[in-house]
C-alpha cells in the first residue's frame, strides 16, 4: 500500500471512531485483519 492509501485509511479510521460510526469502523478493522493476515502468509 503507499503511503497516500495508509493516510486515507488511516483518517477514515480516526473519523469512524470519533463519531462511533461502529460498522465502518469494524470494516475497517476486518480489511485491516485480512490483508495482516495475506501478507503474515506470504512472507514466511
């Protein structure tokens, strides 16, 4: 991901939590878990 892509997504996390917008901050964490997840497998 570049650096632009993690701001972005970084901001949209912070927003999301602020105003407890609880869905799209659980999206978040779950595309955040997935893509963990594909790159721990990947790299051993």
């Amino acid at each position: 991901m570049s650096n632009d892509t993690l701001r972005a997504l970084n901001a949209r996390f912070i927003h999301n939590f602020i105003t407890n917008d609880v869905p799209s901050h659980d999206a978040i964490l779950h595309k955040v878990g997935l893509l963990v997840a594909v790159y721990c497998n990947y790299s051993q």
